[in-house]
C-alpha cells in the first residue's frame, strides 16, 4: 500500500470534526465511495462530500460563516425574478461517485418543486461556496474543478477572511475563466444568473439594533 492510500477494509473510521469531542465515527463500505454509500453514512454533525469517489469531511458552518449564508440567501432572493430561487445548503449530485453540498445555488423554482434529495447539475444556474480555513484549498480549486466539469454556468467564491471578496467565475467551454474579483466596501453589480446589486461587506455585517421592533 501506497504512502496516503486508504487500506482496503470494509469499513473506514472517519475523526468526527465537531468540538470539543475527539470520538471517532465508523463508516461501512469502502472507497471508492458512491452517493448510495454515502446515504447509509450516520448524522454525526460532519458534512460528507465526494470527489471521484474520495470522501471529504469537514464539520457544519460556523455561526459567521452561516451568517454569509443567511445575508446572501435574503439579497438573491429579494432580487431574484418569480422564475428562480436561491435555496441555501443543498445537496447536489455530479454522478455515481461525485456528491457535493454547495452552500447556495440558484435554481428554477420548478426544479425545487420537483426534487426530492438532490439536485443534478442541470438545475444550477449559480453555485456559491464561502470560504473558510477548513475548506479553502477544496472551494478555491477542488469544486471550482468539478462545478465547471459538471457544466454549472456560473461560480461564486466568497472569501470571508478578505472583506469578504466576491469572486466569481464564469464557464467558458469546459473550464471557468478568471475570476472577477469583487471587494467589500464597493457596490457590486452583477448580471447572471440575473442582475443583482449588493456590497459584499453586508455579509458578515451585524444585523442593526434600530431595525429591530
């Protein structure tokens, strides 16, 4: 067996990431892992993804980083026609052996009716993911690889530690072209999957008192 391989058991132990515990969660199966795999896998407060088979585990949002979520799920949906919606937290399946759950996407309104589990490629028009420490390497190359293989039209990648920054990426034939970076303190004006005008700043901003009843 190869340095970094996972030896060939039937099943696999993964570290449960949330704090302060260090128990440790078994997973039956092995790798090459499949989405029917990971639907039998326990609620243990991690997030379960799948890259070509390759699990990955990181723990649920932190407070901050659900904040983002909340501030851009209100702006995408008060700006979004009656034809889409912007449902936070989803689940989406690439194919047999590629499961994500992208933070935010927008979708038809139709395709939120009609799935039940998880949402295929086709439906997203627009995917986000917010970046934080335990995930920058897999947002900024990993799912910006595999969302543009999957033909989803249109990437945004929120840098919270840097403002927050908008960075956003459009697909152009099978890969994304560079981002366009957009920073906190600016009005930023954006046009797919349709116009939307917001100051990335408000993500992580605090909710004012005197807006309070």
């Amino acid at each position: 067996m190869g340095e970094g391989e996972t030896p060939d058991t039937e099943q696999v132990t993964a570290m449960a990431t949330t704090e302060p515990t260090t128990r440790r969660t078994v997973l039956h199966g092995e790798p090459p892992f499949t989405v029917d795999d990971l639907l039998t896998f326990p609620d243990d407060g991690n997030r379960y993804e799948l890259f070509n088979g390759s699990l990955l585990v990181s723990p649920s949002p932190v407070p901050l980083h659900q904040r983002a979520i909340l501030r851009l799920a209100r702006i995408l949906e008060d700006a979004a026609p009656p034809e889409f919606e912007p449902p936070p937290e989803v689940n989406l399946r690439g194919s047999r052996r590629d499961f994500f759950i992208a933070d935010l996407v927008v979708v038809p309104a139709e395709a939120v009716d009609e799935t039940e589990l998880m949402f295929a490629p086709r439906d997203i028009l627009l995917a986000v993911e917010m970046v934080s420490p335990s995930t920058r390497a897999r947002d900024r190359h990993l799912k910006r690889a595999a969302y543009a293989a999957a033909g989803i039209p249109v990437y945004w990648r929120i840098e919270l530690s840097d403002g927050p920054s908008v960075h956003v990426h459009e697909l152009a034939g099978d890969e994304y072209k560079a981002a366009e970076k957009h920073e906190a303190g600016e009005v930023t004006s954006l046009l797919a999957p349709f116009e939307v005008s917001f100051d990335p700043a408000v993500l992580l901003r605090p909710r004012d008192r005197r807006d309070r009843s």
